[in-house]
C-alpha cells in the first residue's frame, strides 16, 4: 500500500501560517473561527436584578428552601420519608407541579435532565446536553428547565423543585453579581409571571442528597450519567469553565513539580481522607487544609512545619 495516502493534506487548516489563515475565505472557514470562544454566563444589569424590581423584593413569602440533614442517617431517613409523602400528595392534588432535576458531566459533556410530574398529565422530561460548562452551570440549567415546563402547564400553583444541588437552586435569588446569572434571570422571569397570576401561587424547594437514592431522583439520577453523547466541535467555552481550566493548570504544574523536587520536607506527610486517599491541594474555600488550620497563623505554621518537616531548627510533631 502506498505510505502517501496517509500523508496529511498541506491545506489543512492546522498547517496554514497566521497570514495564510487571515487570507482564506469561505463560509466554513468563518464558521470555524466564529463557532468557537468564550460566551459570558452573568447578566449583573437584567431587569430582574434591579432592586424594588426583584422576587426578594416583592415575593420574599412566595418561595422556601428545605435542606436535608446530611450529618445524621436518621434524618435522611427522614427525608425520604417527606418526600415520599409529597409524591403522594402530588399524586391527589391537581394544582402541584413535582420537578425532579438532575446532572452530571463526564468528559467535559455536560447532561442535565428535568423530570415534570403532575397528577393527571403525562410525565413531562427534558433533556439537554453541552460542552465546556462547569457542573453549577449545568444544575442550574436543569432547574431552570423544569420550571420552565411547570410553569407552562395550567391550573398549577405550586412548584416542588427537588433537587440534589441545593446551593445552586439558592443562587437564583441572589441579588449579588455572580457567574451564570444568564440562568437565574430566566428563572426569575418565568416565577415573577407565575406569582403576579396568581396571589396563591408558589414554589418550594427541598433538597435530596443523591447518596439518599430515592426513588425518584435516583431515576433521573441514572438517565443523567447513561447518555453517551459525541461531543461536537468546535465549541464554545463558558466563561466559569475558562477561569475553572486556568485555574487547574496551576495546581497541576504544582503538583508535578513538588512531587519531582528535592525542596520539600523528606520527611513529608501524606495527607489522607476517610476513603485513605491523598488529600491533594485545593484552591476553593481555602482548600482541604487551610481550612482546617486557616483561622489561626501560629497553628498554620506549626501545621507546614510537621507536614513539611522543612524547618532549619528541626522537627515538630503533632
């Protein structure tokens, strides 16, 4: 066989210098280079975020939060026993809206699922998926997509949203600047049509944490991570997903050059969590360390000195 029907064609686009690039024409190659970059995910001057215009303002007794307990088994226990008992109160009220959302991301594919259920209509589900998005991005967009649908439907009142990402679902009320806000403001204009139509009208939130599965949530739970779905590029990147990879590629390096190097303590000591895997560098809320010692600087450096064992007057311990 001939070896040159495997050699890449010079015009690739991967070939071509910068002026090369500038110079070639076409609707494919437009497409190309304006399919793909980075879309902002926050909207901090939406309408909906102007205050004595927003839901915190008006609507503050229309909508409710109800967290689960995820210290103690008992009460998880006890929160599957309430939200069996809103399936079946769903199931003889005609004016409630059950919304059961999920998602999940593998690959950097992002799949978010909404299941609608209300009493004498078919099962509503929705399902979306994208790349690039980081996974609050994602919970959000799930969320937004069942109160879109039970929003929609007639004769209902009440939304019970239940879902396993309770801080999110918080977020949409927020009245601060923050990422994906483009979702919170569409949110927050489908409930301010729901509440102005009727004085009645609210909605709930309960959160269901997935190590609970219970039933109906573990559902949704399963079809989010059974979707296998080909990505198709190129494709946009979410700004929180930007700042998200920039800040990962830092801890990388770290981690490749302190594992590597001869600076560190010889004596180090390998952190491990319950599971007895390593507690490596994180740099939300402090990370896994700092915010266990963070509060206090003398502990903080007595906590480096015994990890470490690099102090140039010898040894602590614990």
């Amino acid at each position: 066989m001939d070896d040159s029907s495997h050699q890449l064609n010079s015009h690739n686009m991967g070939f071509l210098t910068y002026r090369q690039k500038v110079l070639t024409k076409g609707y494919l190659i437009d497409s190309k280079f304006k399919s793909y970059g980075i879309f902002p995910s926050f909207s901090p001057l939406d309408p909906e975020f102007t205050p004595g215009q927003r839901i915190i303002d008006n609507f503050s007794d229309r909508f409710s939060f109800n967290l689960a307990n995820k210290k103690e088994k008992e009460k998880n226990n006890h929160r599957t026993q309430e939200l069996d008992k809103i399936v079946l109160r769903n199931s003889s009220i005609l004016n409630t809206a059950l919304v059961i959302t999920d998602a999940s991301i593998k690959k950097d594919i992002a799949m978010s699922i909404a299941h609608i259920h209300s009493a004498n209509c078919p099962l509503i589900k929705t399902v979306h998926h994208t790349s690039f998005v980081t996974s609050s991005e994602v919970e959000l967009f799930a969320i937004r997509c069942g109160i879109n649908q039970a929003c929609s439907l007639n004769n209902v009142s009440k939304i019970v949203v239940v879902t396993d990402s309770i801080h999110v679902a918080k977020k949409i009320f927020d009245p601060s600047s923050y990422p994906f806000q483009i979702h919170s403001a569409a949110i927050l204009n489908n409930l301010w049509n729901f509440f102005i139509a009727n004085d009645s009208n609210s909605i709930e939130f309960w959160e269901c944490p997935s190590k609970l599965k219970w039933k109906l949530h573990h559902e949704v739970d399963k079809n989010s991570k059974s979707f296998v779905v080909t990505p198709s590029f190129p494709s946009k990147i979410s700004w929180e997903f930007c700042k998200k990879s920039d800040s990962n590629e830092p801890i990388k390096l770290w981690k490749m050059t302190f594992q590597a190097s001869d600076e560190k303590g010889k004596n180090f000591l390998e952190l491990l969590d319950d599971d007895l895997n390593v507690v490596e560098p994180f740099y939300i809320k402090g990370g896994l360390w700092l915010q266990l010692v963070g509060h206090s600087n003398s502990l903080c450096a007595r906590a480096t000195r015994a990890i470490t064992n690099y102090v140039p007057i010898g040894e602590y311990r614990f």
